[in-house]
C-alpha cells in the first residue's frame, strides 16, 4: 500500500516538474466567447412550406428569417462564422458591414485568423472577401465545387476570388475540424443542405456549448420535424446530419442557435455583448 501511495506521489510529482510547464500555464484556459453579428436586413414574414419542406409540412407557417454570423474569441485568436449578405444586396443587404461591426471593438480584418464559411450561399459568403489576409475554412465538398470549371447556380464563387487565385491561404475541410486544437470550437461536417455543409460546436466556459446551426435548419421546426428544404443537395445526409448534431447537442447539452431564426437572437447577447 505504501509503495503505491508513493509511486503515485513520484507520478505527480513528474508531471508538475515537466520541463517548460509552468503550474500557472496548465491553469489558465484561454478566454472563450461568442458574439453574433448582424449579416442582412429581414424581409417581411414568407411562407416557408413550399422551399423548406419536400413533405409539404408547414401549411401556412410564415416566418421572418434574419442572418447572423458570428464572432468566436479564443485568446488571442478570433474566427469569424460565416460573412452574411454582401452589402450591395438588393432589399437584404446589412445595414453595417462587418468590418464597421468589428470596428465597433476595435478590432480589424487582419485580426481575424479564421474565416469559417458554413456552406457556398450568397447568404453566408456575401463579405468574406473584406477579410483575404484570414486563413479560409470551408467544406471539402463545397470548396470542389466553388473551384470547379462551371459551379452551379446558388454556388457563389466570387467572394473567394484571392483563395481560389492562390492568394490566400485556405483549408478545406473534408470532415470535422478542431479548430483552436483543444477541442473547444469545432467544425462538424453535417453535409445534405451543401456537399460540404458544416455546422459549428462552440464549447463556452459559462453558458456552456452553443450550436449553431449554419443552414441544417432554417427554423425551428425545421430542425425538429427533419425537415428537408427541396433544395438541399441530398436528402439522406440532411436526415443523417440532423440525426448527428441532435446526439451532440443532447451529449453536451448545448443550446443550439438556429441561425435564420429570430425566435433564436435572445440566446446570445446583443453585439457588441458577447457569451462567455
């Protein structure tokens, strides 16, 4: 019994001493949070049953969809989720750019290390190219598609202009990635809306995980009848998506954040607030 006691002592006491590991640097977790910016001015409320069910769900559900996008510090670090309307957008264009948003916090476009793209649509990509120097993460399968001879319509390539010439650094990301590498922003490949569709996982040290969503689903009934818009790209990896990010979140009791839905702004603090 002593000779354990003490082996277990001598253990410890290596793992403190391991050379270039101070106590302190073990201890301090980087600061985390997330802020969401506002990416397009809402359209009056719209049917939704027609485009966001293949099943005809929804009656005469009508619905105002918004778009966010979204700020992740990690220490020193920031990713920037997806870059909304462009501002020359024609009735949905942001009233603020991005970069006045960021400006708000005294932050500048080349401090932005990451720019993560959710999925190729005008409406997520409208602003990315307002930030060339950020290393770019986009889907594998999308990013196929945005570089191809011909990329079909909806697939917005222009915004990418500098990444797809070479210009800027870019990694496409063919399943989830880790993003910051201690497992607390994750990139979660829900592929079915878009090729390369991702979802992101936001692990903060109060609120605790955040989801959100990118286009998995449009609204909340969407996300909790499987709902499948007729122009998703396939519709048994929406199914299979959906059926993943509803494990994680319930593994990690996350709030999920539903990006198009207004009902959903009030889970995160106005801008330039931000969740921790």
């Amino acid at each position: 019994m002593q000779r354990t006691l003490l082996l277990a002592g001598l253990c410890a006491a290596a793992l403190v001493a391991q050379p270039g590991v101070t106590p302190s640097a073990r201890a301090q977790a980087p600061e985390i949070s997330l802020a969401r910016l506002d990416c397009g001015t809402p359209q009056a409320p719209t049917a939704v049953n027609q485009r966001m069910s293949d099943t005809y769900a929804y009656g005469d559900l009508k619905l105002q969809l918004i778009y966010s996008c979204y700020l992740v510090k990690h220490g020193d670090d920031y990713l920037l989720w997806d870059a909304g309307h462009a501002m020359t957008t024609p009735n949905v264009a942001p009233k603020v750019s991005l970069v006045d948003q960021l400006a708000q916090i005294n932050l500048r476009p080349e401090q932005i290390k990451y720019i993560g793209i959710s999925h190729y649509h005008g409406d997520h990509v409208g602003q990315a190219g307002s930030f060339p120097k950020s290393t770019l993460l986009i889907g594998k399968g999308d990013w196929d598609v945005l570089t191809s001879a011909k990329p079909p319509e909806g697939a917005v390539a222009a915004p990418f202009a500098s990444w797809i010439k070479g210009e800027g650094k870019v990694e496409p990301v063919a399943l989830d990635k880790d993003v910051f590498g201690d497992g607390s922003v994750i990139m979660l490949y829900t592929p079915g809306h878009t090729p390369g569709h991702h979802s992101l996982l936001v692990k903060l040290p109060q609120k605790g995980a955040v989801l959100l969503s990118g286009d998995l689903a449009h609204f909340r009934e969407n996300y909790e009848t499987n709902g499948v818009p007729t122009f998703n790209t396939d519709r048994a990896q929406t199914l299979a998506s959906l059926d993943r990010v509803k494990k994680i979140v319930a593994g990690n009791k996350a709030t999920v954040i539903i990006q198009h839905d207004a009902r959903d702004l009030d889970k995160l603090p106005v801008f330039p607030a931000s969740a921790k």
